[in-house]
C-alpha cells in the first residue's frame, strides 16, 4: 500500500459534495480519482479547501490551510504551481492539468517546472499537444478522465426517446451558436423538439461566480425562446443529471478550444445518448463520427446532423447501441491504475 496525497487549492469541495450540488469537471475528477485509489488499497490524502476534516468512502480529507503531510509515495499536485513545491519529500511528484496547457509558459510555472521536473499529466491527445516540446517536464504522461460508474448502467434498446436534445456545458461554450442554430436550421425542420440546456454558474464555484453577469447574458438569450422549444434548467447534480440523460434524444455540443476531455459529452456517451460536435479541443476524441453520433465540419453540417438523430428512430438506435458498446472501460478505475503505474 502506497501513500497518495493530492492537493488542490481551487474552489470549496469535499468527498461529499458530488452528492449536493451540481460540481465542475475538474472537482468531479479529482472526487473520483481519489475514491478509486483508495479502493484499490492506497491511504489517500486530499488537501484542499474543503470547510472541515472528514472521512469519506477511505478518503481522509482536511483543509490545506492546516498544513501538508510529510511525505507521500505520490504526490498529485493539482493544477495549481503554488502546490508543487509543497512536498519535497515526496517519492515522486506529478502535475495534474486539466486546461490547455499553453498557461504554464508563464516564469511561474517555468521556473519550478524547470527546478523540480514532475510528471505532467495530460488527458488526451489535444491536450498534450498544447504544451511545446521544448517546455521543461519530468515526463508527459497521457491519462484520460475516467467516467463516473453512475453513468455507466443505462441499459440498452429502450424506446426511442422523444425529441428532446439536451446541454449540459459551459454557457459560455458556444451556447449562444447553438442556440441561433436551434432555431434558425434545427427546431423549424422537427417543430415538435425540445432544447433542453442544465447550465448556469452555480456549477463552476467562484470562478462561475466572477462570470456570473456574462453567463447570464446567455440564458436571458436561452428564455426568450421558449416558444421555440428551448428548456433552461438548473444544473443538476450527478444523480439528476443521470434521469435527464435517460429521457435524451441528443447531446448538442459545438465544443471548445479550451475544452481538454469533455465530460459532459463523455458522460451523455456513456448513458447511450447520441452527440453532434464539431471538431474543436477534444470533443472529437469523445465521439466516433457516424457511429456514436457526428462529429461535423460546419454548421449546416452540425444542423443536418442534430435533424436526423431527432427524427430518425433507426438512425438513434443503431448509434445509442454503439455508443453503450464503447463504454466497457471508460470507468475511473483504469484512470486510477494509470496513476498507480506512477508510484515509484
């Protein structure tokens, strides 16, 4: 058994929180991440910002303000460059980063990357890709994110769902586009679809809060279009979000340049739930074009695309089966070995 301590100095989270309230991507990660590694035998440690120590599902977690353990097997320094020289002791230490990476050429990070040469880990392709070849590591390494196993029991061959499309991203993603898109190209050929939109700035913390005026600039946009069957909705958390994906035709997501795995389309996957996207960031690496759903050049092609899948029974079956088939290990549980593989 190893020691694992990861440490995160972003918004207010704990083990308990996925349960309560709607949780950005990075926070839900690193939930899961750690859960897994304690399942497989590790003592875990978070610090970070959470209110309180606690105990939760073998995870030991307490405030970072109240000081670092003095050692660990591995230590997970997420995102942030403060948290790398944390824990010098450490047996090996890793960089876990979850934006394009093109922000650590800043004499910040340079400057400890260069001295203390950590693992940096990536979550796919695209990502990796964002950081030069001639930027300072101790090793790239690629893990994606691993699917929470909450979405992975949708059973398959259910009936076609009505027309309901679905976004459960960022406002500030493309929702506008989508949105004119709605109802310029899509919703005037299938009069009877639903947009339905879970997003808002409860779900991103602080960082959602300080955009908070720009996000609602958004959705003022998405209700002015109820009567062309576009849903706000609030952000749910996991559980809710998982009935929602059960009643869903589609997933409609242009993606994002910033967008480094895309949960959001991964968990839609994983529930069977067909996604129209363009290739921009990673969303492509989320979808098998044709098979479970398009990934689209153009948005006429993106409009076509969404018609389709509302509209056509044969069409949703055949890419809501393939999708299910994908799904075989997309858990967490591979992402947590991956990282076990990184213990010295």
């Amino acid at each position: 058994m190893a020691r694992i301590v990861l440490a995160d100095d972003g918004i207010r989270f704990d083990g308990t929180t996925l349960a309560t309230r709607p949780l950005g991507g990075v926070e839900t990660s690193v939930i899961l991440l750690v859960r897994e590694l304690a399942r497989l035998g590790h003592e875990v440690l978070v610090r970070n910002k959470c209110e309180r120590p606690l105990r939760h599902e073998g995870v030991e977690w307490a405030p970072i303000g109240d000081g670092m353990p003095d050692q660990a097997d591995l230590y997970i320094a997420n995102r942030g460059d403060g948290l790398l020289p944390l824990m010098p002791k450490a047996r090996r230490t890793v960089f876990w980063v979850h934006n394009p990476a093109r922000y650590l050429l800043k004499w910040r990070y340079l400057s400890k990357l260069w001295s203390l040469r950590p693992a940096i880990v990536f979550l796919g392709a695209y990502h990796a890709g964002t950081y030069p070849r001639w930027a300072p590591d101790g090793g790239r390494v690629v893990i994606p994110y691993g699917i929470a196993d909450e979405f992975l029991v949708a059973e398959p061959d259910p009936p076609p769902p009505p027309p309901r499309a679905v976004f459960t991203s960022n406002p500030l993603r493309s929702l506008d586009w989508l949105l004119d898109l709605w109802v310029k190209r899509i919703q005037p050929e299938v009069p009877d679809a639903e947009l339905h939109l879970f997003s808002g700035a409860a779900t991103y913390g602080g960082v959602g809060a300080a955009k908070a005026a720009e996000m609602e600039a958004v959705l003022k946009h998405a209700r002015a279009l109820a009567r062309s069957g576009v849903v706000l909705r609030d952000p749910l958390p996991k559980a809710g979000l998982i009935e929602e994906l059960r009643a869903a035709r589609a997933m409609l997501y242009r993606g994002d340049v910033n967008e480094t795995f895309c949960l959001a389309v991964g968990e839609a996957q994983a529930m069977g739930v067909p996604a129209v996207v363009q290739d921009l960031g990673s969303v492509g690496e989320r979808v098998s074009d044709n098979e479970t759903g398009f990934v689209t050049p153009d948005a006429a092609s993106f409009a076509r695309a969404a018609v389709r899948l509302l509209s056509d029974d044969d069409l949703w079956r055949r890419q809501h089966r393939a999708a299910l088939k994908g799904r075989s290990g997309l858990g967490w549980g591979r992402a947590a070995r991956a990282f076990e593989e990184l213990i010295p």
